[in-house]
C-alpha cells in the first residue's frame, strides 16, 4: 500500500535543496549590502506609508500653529557706559566698577528687577490686560469646578480657607502672579564683548510689547540718575554739616590761643622773631668786634717787638715811608764813604739828615703804639658788652621758647582745622558741580519699534519642522513596515528566505480584464497576455530542470493561494502548446474541478482508487483546450488512505507512461496531511505563494513538511502578482512587467 513509484533520473530531494540553499546563500550574500537603488525601490513600494506622515504632519503642524495666539516681540538697546569724573569723597558710593562680564550680567538682572516692573506696570496699565493678569481671563473649567464646590460647600470652603491663611500680612498672588509674567516677559541680554545691553519684551499686542521695552529702558535710566542725584545730596548735607562742626573748632582754637597769649605776655608773631633777630645781629656783631680785637692785639704785639722799626714798618704807612728814606741815605752814605773821608761836609750832612729821620721815625713809632694799645682797649670793651648782650638774649628767647610750646600745639590744632574747612569748602563747590553736570550710567540708543511680524510662534521653523518630522515618522513607517512585512515581495525575497527559484511572476488578472472568462481560462483564451507568457516560463523552468519531471504536484502551504488556478492554467497552456497534459483534482476534502469544470456527479479519482470506476471513464476533456483533466470524485472520509494505497502509485504510473506532464492539484501542505502524501508521490512539487501576502513563517514550515515527506520541491511561483506595483517596486524581477516590453503582450 506504501509502495511509492519508480522515478526515473530524479535527482534526490536531499540534493536539490542543497543546490537550492547555496544558491540561496551566494544571493544573499550579494544583498547584504543595502544600495542605493535598493533604497529608493523601497520607498516606492512604501510610498503612500511616506507620503501619508509628509502630508499630515505638516497640515497637523499649520493647524496648530493656527490654534496658537501669535506674539510680538520688541527689541531696544542700552549703552552701560558710567562716567569716570568722580569726588573722592562719593567715590564708595559711586565708584565705577570695571565693566566686565559680571557688571553687565548685574546691571541686566537690576534692569528686569522688580522695581522697574512695577513701575512699568503703572504706566502701561498692564493690570487691565487679561495676558497679564489672570483675574481677567476666562477661567478654566477646574477653577471653576472648585468655585462651584465652595458654593455647595460652604462650610467646607470656609475650613478649607482658613487651614491655609497665612500668618502674617496677606499676599496678593494675583499681583505677584501678574508681577511675574511681566518679568518673565522682560528679557534683558547683555551683548558679547560690547557695553550693550539688549532689552526685549514679548506681548500679544506689538504696541504694547513696544511701549514695554521704551518704558523699561526709561525708567532704569531715570533710576539710575536718580540715585546719582540722591547720593550727591547725600553728600553735599553731609559736606556742609561737617563745615559747621569745623568752622566751630577753628573758632575755639581761636579763642584759646589769644587767651594765652594775654597770659604769657607774646607779642603774636614778632617777639619770637625779634628775639631771634637780635641774637643773630648780636652773634656777627660780637664775631666781627672779636675779629678787631685779634687785629689790633696783632698790630700791637708788631708794635712793641724787639725789632720796633721793623714792626711799625709792617704796621704803619708812615713808619715804613720814614724807613724807606732812613734805607736811601744810609745807602747814599756808604757810597759817600767810599769815594769821600768821614769828615768830608757832605758826609757830615748826610749823618746829620740820617739823624733827624731817627728821630722823626721813633716819635712815629711812638704814637702808632699808642694808637695800637688805645684801639686794644676799645675792642675789649666792645667784645665784653656785645658777649654779655648775647647772653641776656639767649636766656630771653629761652624763657619765651617754654611759653610758646602749647602756644605752638594749639597754633597746630588750629591750621589742622583751618585745612580740613578750606578742603570741605573746596568739596562743596565740587560738589555742586557734580550735580550740575551729572549724567546717567546708561542711555538708549536704540529705541524699540512695534514689531510687524510675530515671534512667536515661528511658523517657517515649525513647518518645516512639521514637515522634517513627517519624513522622519514616513521613514520609520517605511522602516517598520519593511521590518514587519513576513510576505514575499520579489523573486529575490523567496530565493534568500527559502533557496528555492521563483519560476514565474503570475500577474492578477483584473475582474473588467477578465470579463466574462475566469481566470484558469484567462490564459488559453488570450495566449498573448502577461500570464500566459509567465505559465510558458513556469513549464520551461519545470522542463529545464535535470531530471524532467513528469508528474507535478502544485501545492500551496494554505489555501487561497491560486495553487488550482495555476494547475489548470498551465495544464491547458501545455497542451495548447501540443503536450499531451492530464490534470488530476487530488484535494478529495474540497474538490474544485468539477465545480470549475462542469464535472459535477461524474465519477472521479476516488472512484478510480476504490474500483468503482476504470480510469478511462473518469478522464475529462477541456473543450477549451484539449487538455485532459480528473475530478476528485466523491468526497472520502479515507482519503489519506486512497492517496497512499498501491492504486493510486499504479494510477500515477499509468499516467507518467502516457502524458508528458501530469500536473496534481494537491491540498495545502499546511491544511492537511494529503498534500505530503501527493507531493512524495510525485517527481517534482510546485509551490505557489501569493505575491505580499503569505508569511515566509507559513511558507517555510510547510517545505519543512514537504521535506520530512521527502517531497522533490524544485520550485515557486508568486501568485496574483499587482503588475502595476510590482513593477514600480524597484526589484528586478519587475522588469517583466515593464511598459517597455508592453508590445510582447496583449491582454
């Protein structure tokens, strides 16, 4: 009954799928990489999962931004730039600072303090603007699910508030919350390397958001100057007070010095001075009497030395006139002597002249002596009274140095105070031009203008962001969809998922294509058409394989596959072609022939296996074709065991020895047993997959019961393929259904 029949040059299973995988293997390897027409074919296949993201998400995005309440941002500008003449006295009040980073950064955060808010609050009003404050906006329905509460509730509420009041003065969170909003509104930025500070403010209303920045700037100028000002008050009363206190100290100093000198007896200003005076004219006139005395003490030591003559000449004119003549005569007497005797007259003469001379030179010498003694006298005299002058002086100017000691300190005292009034007066009056002159650390130099077009929200940026995150999410669904899609798509998807060929591409053949005709007889009727050329390349695969099979199985792993169509398509194009083609209806469980075929009630391979009926009698003709066809006969509850009996091996056999190609319509491999039973009876299996729909799991557990059924699966075919995707997906099986080939086919 298990007999299995004689399968002439057949190649073992076992090999086939050896071959079958490494060609699979050496395909897969050459797809590893991804290329980039790869890419783009895929993103065709993926199109309308791509388009749908690029075309929402940026309508999503508009309508949004649409929904969004637009605001304006208006922008001015401020140079920090304090001024650098300041009085020493303001200089740790108004000291300026090196301008660095960190003074910009402060000068920033005091101009969006809230002083200024809350100044610019009031001149703009911005209390009766709902943006700012929330009193004025229409309130959420939770608050105002709360509010309704405390109406029910009143005794809840007031319990509830209580509980929560503060200790302490009261806050209003409604005006520090509008408070707040304005601040946060108010930026100010200070600019990089530059003394710029760039001050915005964002609002619903450009004129508002405008008029902000301008008051803003305003106000901290004007504060600026104002604590200016007010420090140089400070220090002009601070100033003037402290030259009362100093004018009062000079006047007691005063006081004090003229009280003691009426005391001590001073003269203010001369008795020191004259004191001082005399003792030095004193000093030079005794240095210069002293000098004399030394002189005239000389003079009469000359005088009165052994050699008086000598000394009266060195000391007296007259003297030495008298000497000069004394020397002449004597000079003329020796010459005299010589030539002349010691009594000669003019000897005698000349002695007598030398004689009166002595004379006249001894009572010469005689009065400058007296002179000299005389003049002695009256520089000592001079000396001891000029010595004794200096000495009442000193012990004077002595006397009155002790008394002008405190007199000197509170002279001290009182300039120190005299010094330090002129300094404040000198303050004062630099004070007040200060005040006069002053200018603020900081003005505008730009003005804001209301804005013409929002800043927010951006609708540029964010539609092409909307759009950039629609090709993003249209790529992830390409993405994902590519990764969940278990379908076979190609040839290529069947060769590297399962190492099987993939025959033939069988187009889907459209209902207002086919007419009237069904799609078995879709091929036979127009043997021109795109199917039929692929059925043709489905036979010559079959026909090229080594081992030439001859007995078929067509098979599917579930149903809706199009196995039958495929079996009865082929079988009728076959012989049209001239084979001799018997097509057996082996699905006993669901037989379709008879009811495609207008066989029904006609006995059939049941029938045949069980002996009720010759196999002469249970062959059909197509009249379409001439193709010989087999119905299933009466459904059997034992098929199983009619498709393993010897019957059905001889029945085969028979059919093998007389048809060139008998092609078996067997049950999916998945469904029933059956189609293992059949597909291991047979040379050669077929299976059909249906083109992106059936999962390559399903597929690959059904050759997988193939295989342990020792079935032959040499090939695939891709059924109900959609020409018009397929050959915009990129693959290159999809040439077949190119356009450029469209003059081959007519449908």
């Amino acid at each position: 009954m298990l007999d299995r029949p004689d399968r002439p040059n057949v190649v073992p299973p076992a090999t086939n799928r050896d071959r079958a995988f490494s060609r699979a293997a050496a395909t897969g390897s050459e797809q590893d990489a991804l290329s980039g027409g790869a890419l783009l074919a895929v993103l065709r296949r993926r199109k309308l999962a791509l388009l749908l993201p690029l075309l929402l998400m940026p309508l999503l995005s508009y309508v949004a931004i649409s929904q969004i309440t637009p605001l304006y941002t208006a922008t001015g500008a401020l140079l920090y730039e304090p001024s650098e003449s300041k009085l020493q006295e303001l200089q740790s009040i108004l000291r300026a600072d090196p301008i660095t980073e960190a003074v910009m950064a402060s000068q920033a955060e005091v101009l969006r303090g809230l002083p200024v808010v809350v100044q610019m609050v009031a001149r703009l009003n911005l209390a009766e603007q709902p943006e700012f404050n929330r009193l004025l906006r229409p309130r959420a329905w939770p608050a105002r699910l709360a509010a309704a509460l405390r109406r029910l509730l009143p005794p809840l509420a007031a319990s509830t508030t209580s509980a929560q009041e503060p200790i302490g003065p009261q806050l209003d969170p409604a005006r520090n919350a509008m408070l707040h909003d304005v601040q946060e509104a108010l930026q100010v930025t200070p600019v990089k390397a530059s003394h710029v500070l760039q001050v915005s403010f964002t609002a619903e209303n450009p004129v508002i958001a405008a008029a902000a920045v301008n008051h803003a700037m305003d106000i901290y100028v004007k504060t600026q100057l104002g604590i200016k000002f007010g420090a140089v008050n400070r220090a002009r009363e601070w100033l003037e007070s402290r030259a009362g206190e100093l004018r009062a100290e000079v006047r007691e100093s005063e006081a004090r010095i003229a009280a003691y000198r009426g005391h001590a007896g001073l003269t203010e200003g001369m008795h020191a001075s004259l004191s001082a005076e005399q003792i030095s004219y004193v000093g030079e006139s005794l240095q210069h009497a002293r000098n004399d005395l030394a002189e005239a003490e000389g003079k009469l030591a000359a005088a009165t030395g052994h050699d008086g003559v000598a000394a009266q000449a060195a000391i007296a004119p007259s003297v030495a006139q008298l000497r000069a003549q004394q020397g002449a005569l004597n000079a003329q007497l020796e010459s005299l002597l010589t030539r002349l005797g010691p009594g000669h007259p003019d000897v005698a003469a000349l002695r007598k002249q030398l004689a009166e001379i002595g004379q006249s030179l001894a009572a010469e010498t005689r009065r400058v002596v007296a002179a000299s003694e005389a003049e002695v006298r009256a520089d000592r005299e001079r000396v001891s009274t000029l010595a004794q002058g200096l000495r009442d002086a000193q012990e004077r100017l002595a006397s009155d140095s002790q008394a002008q000691v405190p007199l000197n300190a509170m002279q001290r005292d009182a300039e120190a105070s005299r010094n330090q009034l002129q300094a404040v007066l000198d303050r004062i009056q630099q004070t007040a031009q200060q005040a006069a002159v002053e200018t603020p650390d900081a003005h505008e130099i730009s003005l804001a203008l209301p804005p013409a077009y929002p800043s927010s929200p951006r609708r540029t940026m964010l539609l092409a962001a909307g759009t950039a995150s629609g090709v993003l999410l249209g790529l992830l669904l390409v993405y994902l969809q590519e990764l969940a899609d278990e379908t076979f798509r190609s040839s290529d998807d069947i060769r590297q998922a399962i190492g099987l060929p993939c025959f033939a591409l069988l187009p889907r053949v459209r209902h207002r294509t086919l007419g009237a005709s069904r799609v078995d007889e879709y091929a036979a009727r127009n043997p021109n058409s795109s199917l039929a050329e692929q059925l043709r390349a489905l036979r010559a695969a079959l026909w090229h394989d080594p081992a030439r099979p001859r007995t078929v199985a067509v098979t599917a792993a579930r149903a809706g596959e199009g196995k039958t169509t495929v079996a009865l398509a082929l079988g009728r194009l076959a012989a049209m072609n001239g084979e001799r083609v018997v097509v057996l209806d082996c699905d006993i469980r669901k037989p379709s022939f008879a009811r495609l075929l207008q066989g029904e009630a006609s006995p059939g391979l049941v029938d045949c296996l069980q002996d009720h009926a010759p196999l002469a009698r249970i062959i059909r003709k197509d009249a379409l074709s001439g193709m010989d066809w087999i119905p299933a006969g009466k459904a059997d509850a034992d098929a199983l065991g009619l498709l393993m009996s010897a019957a059905m091996v001889r029945l085969l056999q028979s059919l093998r020895d007389e048809y060139d190609l008998v092609l078996l319509d067997a049950p999916p491999a998945q469904a029933v047993t059956d189609a293992r039973i059949v597909a291991g009876n047979a040379d050669a299996t077929l299976l059909c997959v249906r083109w992106r729909s059936t999962p390559r799991s399903t597929v690959l557990h059904a050759i997988e019961l193939l295989d342990q059924a020792h079935a032959n699966v040499v090939g695939t075919a891709l059924t109900q393929v959609d020409m018009r995707i397929h050959v915009r997906s990129g693959y290159a099986d999809a040439e077949v259904y190119h356009p450029h080939h469209g003059g081959y086919y007519r449908e």
